[in-house]
C-alpha cells in the first residue's frame, strides 16, 4: 500500500515539517507501508535534497510551463532536482484556483518528461441518481491521458478524490462498496486508454477524509492500491495511528 500525505497549506514551520518527516521515517522501517510526503514547496526543498530513507517525496503541483519568465511557478524539473519522485497533478483545489482540464494534461506531460511519477487527480463535485458523475471521471480520465504516449500513459498513478468528500471526517467519507464500484470503473476507462495489460499495473489510489478510523476498511476496497490523506497525515499522532491502523 502507498500513503500519500498531502500536507498542503497546512504545514507552515520548518519544524512541524522536520517532526513529520521524522515520524515518517520512523513508521516507514516498521510497516510495509510506502510513504510518500508532499509538502509546500520551499519544505520539499529543504527536506527532499540527499534523502536516502525510504521515505519519497511529491510535488504537490508543477508548472503549467518550462522555465522563464513565470513569476512564482515552480517546474517539473525543479521539484525532480530537489528529490521529489512523485508529482500531484490536477488536485481540485488547483482545479478550483483555475487549472483546465488542458492545464493538466500540459503539466501531466511536463512531470513525465522529467521522470516524476504524476498522480493524476480525478473526482466528481457531487453524484447524482443518474450516474452522470461516472462520464464526468472518464472525461477528466480520457482528456489528461490522450495527449501522452502509450509509454508514458503507463507511467501515471491515478488519485480517485471526490470533493464531497474531500476535509470532511471518516464518517462522511465514502464507503469501501462504493469505493469498490468506483475503482472498477476508473480501471475500465483505463483499459480503453493504456495499451496491453499495462492498465491492469496502473495504481489507484482514493483520497477524501481518509482517517485511522476508516482506512482499513476502505483498503479492503477491491484494488486499491493506496490512499492520499490530507488533514490526517499533519500532526505527527494522527498519521501513526492511521499508518498503524493499516498495518
Ligand atoms: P483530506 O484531503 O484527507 O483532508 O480529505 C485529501 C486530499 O485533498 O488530498
């Protein structure tokens, strides 16, 4: 199982960040469990350079564009210099602050090119009775992974977030039958997109109030290969119950 902690805005110290790393690589050489941290960007700069653990790092966006004239934008290349292995790309709250679904194909693209891992987020806003939210996954799906090669298609994790679910707590998360049902679709599309059996290797992962109270029974899920946790994985505590949880 991978755990993806997303620490988005919330770790705002060097040391908060220095603690969770520390947990991170005490729990990583006592559970199965690849860990795998995303932290604001100065933090994976100061954290990622000359890691040896076995703990890996992610970017939680990358730019839209190369390197240049872009004011505050951080590249692929950058976030793969300092360390990181993984890349989030197309997170709905960079969907909610303007990313296209062209945005995110162009920066699925530019995080393969440097040989970062991208995983790329897909997740509906609400579902409704006539399972128009399953077409709207397929689109998210097909419009970011068409432009790629079937090579780098194949290089691609997939985060399955939805973002009625997304900050609330475990009892407001989704159920592991659900989860299931989901997780199938979402390798159906997958098989119509990736060449061979390569799509059955693809990882997917669900992200969306992921707790200690409820992650064993979403990883009972049929195939799922890991979890993105937000609010559960920035306090030291929090995140070893849920990696114990698991374990
Ligand atoms: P959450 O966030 O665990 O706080 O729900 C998950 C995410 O947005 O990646």
């Amino acid at each position: 199982m991978i755990i993806l902690a997303n620490w988005k805005a919330y770790v705002e110290t060097a040391d908060q960040a220095k603690t969770l790393f520390a947990a991170a690589k005490r729990l990583a050489s006592r559970t199965k469990t690849r860990i795998v941290l995303a932290p604001p960007s100065p933090l994976l700069g100061m954290l990622a350079p000359g890691n040896k653990s076995s703990v890996s790092f992610c970017a939680q966006d990358v730019s839209q564009t190369l390197g240049g004239a872009y004011t505050g934008e951080t590249t692929a290349q950058l976030c793969a210099q300092m360390g990181a292995s993984y890349a989030l790309v197309g997170h709905s709250e960079r969907r909610a602050l303007g990313d296209s679904q062209a945005v995110v194909a162009e920066k699925l693209g530019h995080a393969v090119a440097q040989g970062l891992t991208p995983v790329l987020c897909v997740g509906e806003r609400e579902r409704d009775a006539s399972g128009a939210y399953l077409g709207f996954i397929r689109e998210q799906l097909t419009s970011a992974l068409e432009p790629l090669s079937p090579k780098e298609r194949s290089a691609v994790l997939v985060a399955y977030e939805p973002l009625w679910a997304i900050g609330k707590s475990a009892a407001e998360s989704i159920t592991p039958l659900d989860l299931s049902e989901m997780i199938l679709y979402i390798r159906k599309v997958l098989a119509e997109l990736l060449p061979g059996k390569s799509a059955g290797r693809t990882k997917v992962l669900y992200g969306g109030a992921v707790e200690a109270e409820n992650i064993r029974g979403l990883a009972g899920a049929a195939s799922v290969d890991g979890f993105l946790v937000g609010h559960a994985s920035v306090d030291a505590k929090t995140f070893s119950a849920l990696i114990r949880a698991l374990s």
